[in-house]
C-alpha cells in the first residue's frame, strides 16, 4: 500500500508542473489546438518505448480491443478538458480555475464505490464533502472577484464546466482496465494509445481550421509533455498497485487533490497572483479532505 501512496503523491507533483505550463501557455495566447497536438505526439512518440510490443503482438489479451476502445475514449476526453481548462485560465484566477476544473474527482471516486463496490469508510467519506466544500469556496472567491462582469463569469463557469464534464469521464474510464486483474504488457500501452487518440483528434482539428504548430507550441509542449509522461506512468503504477486493496478510487483524488495545492502555492508565491482569504480557506479545506482520502478503508 505504501508504494501506491508513494506513486499517487509522486503524480500529484508532476501533475502541478502540467498546471504550471499550461497556466503559462494560456496567459501567454499560445493556441490551444497545436498546443495540444504537439503535446499528444510528443507523448506518443516517447511512451512507445515503454511498451513490450511484442508480447503484446504474439500473446494478444483477451480483451485487447475492449482496451484499446476505453483508453482512445479517455484520452480524446483527458486531453480536452485540459485545453478548456487552460482556456478557462485566460478568463480568471489560473489557480481558482484548476481546483474547480479538477474537483471532477469526485466522478471517479463515486463510480469505483457505486460500481466497485469499493468501500468508502467515515473518513473518507468526510474527506469527499471537504474536497467539494473546497470546490465550493473556489467557484464562490471566483465569482466574487467578477460579480460586476455577468458574462465573463458565465463563460468562464461554462467553459470549466465542460473541462469537468471531460475531465470526470476521462478519468474513470481510464481506472476501468485496472479492474480486470494483471494486465501484463498492456500496462505500458495504456498511456501510448490515449495519446494517439488525443493526437488523432488535435490534428483532424487543426486540418479543419488550416493551423499548425508553432514554436511556441513546442517551447510550452517539451516541459508538459515530460510532467504529463512521468505522471501518467505513477498514476498508473499507483491504480495497479492500490487495485488489490480495494483502494483504486484514491488515485485520483490524492493525484488531482495535491495539484490543486500545489498550483494554489505556485499562483501565490510565484505567479503572484491575488488570492483571497475565501480561495485560500477553499484550498485548506481540499488539503485536508485530500488526506482523508488517503487513509486506509479499515478508519
């Protein structure tokens, strides 16, 4: 239990660097889609070194093309609430938009307890009200800081609402293959296929719209692409190896959870930007129900 812990922590850090670069992309105009593109091409391209092809060829899993079905969906949904979620930032607080856009935890989390039958204990069942109460404060500071501007609050809650409609999907579909027992050399090909997919549907995009990367593309696309392969590989480590303790529905809550705090620290201390006592209570509150979360189901 201690190594998956270790690995959802691990992909908690790396998951605020996605935030930092993407924040960064965002506030700069980089456009989204080739952004996007060079993000998932470049992913793909590393990842297929991690993957056993061929064992994957000669002994093929039993439910290979259900697989293959499930991650293409996930990551098409992964990464697009990603780029919303950036859109989202030019319009607000980037630290505010994160924690709303991310509170999608709560998708995954319920579906491995209704569907799982994962059992969700006291504890971590308090630790779920706090991290949406956070979710909460969050959204309620953003509309406090815009309560004289009803449009552009509308279209910023429109444009997270849909990073968390994609974000919630996207996760919980790709906890599914962890259910199915050892997955042997499909593990690796996880990753590798959502970033086709992904790829697949940004360049079908920037064909539509005649746009192509730029260099602002790849100096943004290098660093996210890096934090985003380091912390699909923990994530999926920490979902495998929490699997068998019946706990694969914390992944995503600590994973998620720990950006949210971290990015809320980089926006203070770094990006200085505003943050209001309200944001800062929000983001207390998520800390602590990140914690709970974590705790063993026997609490």
């Amino acid at each position: 239990m201690a190594t998956g812990l270790s690995y959802a922590f691990l992909t908690a850090i790396l998951w605020t660097g996605v935030a930092v670069f993407y924040g960064r992309a965002g506030k700069a105009r980089t456009p989204l889609l080739p952004l996007g593109f060079t993000v998932s091409a470049i992913g793909a391209i590393v990842s297929c070194v991690w993957v056993d092809w061929g064992s994957v060829i000669t002994n093929p899993h039993p439910r290979l093309w259900s697989f293959v079905a499930i991650m293409v969906a996930a990551g098409a949904l992964n990464q697009s609430g990603i780029l919303l979620l950036a859109r989202a930032m030019t319009l607000g607080h980037s630290a505010v938009t994160w924690a709303v856009g991310q509170s999608a935890i709560s998708i995954p989390f319920l579906v491995a307890t209704l569907c799982w039958h994962e059992r969700v204990g006291a504890s971590r069942g308090i630790g779920l009200v706090l991290v949406l109460t956070s979710l909460g404060f969050s959204a309620a500071s953003r509309f406090a800081e815009h309560k004289s501007q009803a449009s552009r609050f509308t279209l910023w809650l429109t444009v997270t609402g849909c990073s968390f409609a994609c974000f919630g999907g996207g996760q919980s579909l790709r906890l599914l293959p962890s259910q199915w027992g050892d997955l042997g050399p499909l593990g690796p090909l996880r990753v590798t296929v959502a970033l086709v997919a992904s790829a697949t549907l940004f360049l079908t995009l920037l064909a539509v719209r005649k746009q192509r990367p730029t260099e602002d593309s790849f100096r943004y696309a290098l660093p996210i692409a890096a934090c985003m392969l380091s912390g699909q590989y923990t994530l999926y480590r920490a979902a495998d190896e929490l699997a068998v303790h019946g706990l694969t529905g914390i992944v995503f809550p600590i994973g998620i959870g720990g950006s949210i705090i971290g990015f809320a620290l980089y926006s203070q201390l770094v990006a200085k930007e505003k943050t209001s006592a309200m944001t800062w209570f929000g983001v207390g509150t998520g800390a602590v129900g990140v914690v709970l979360l974590a705790l063993p189901r026997s609490t």
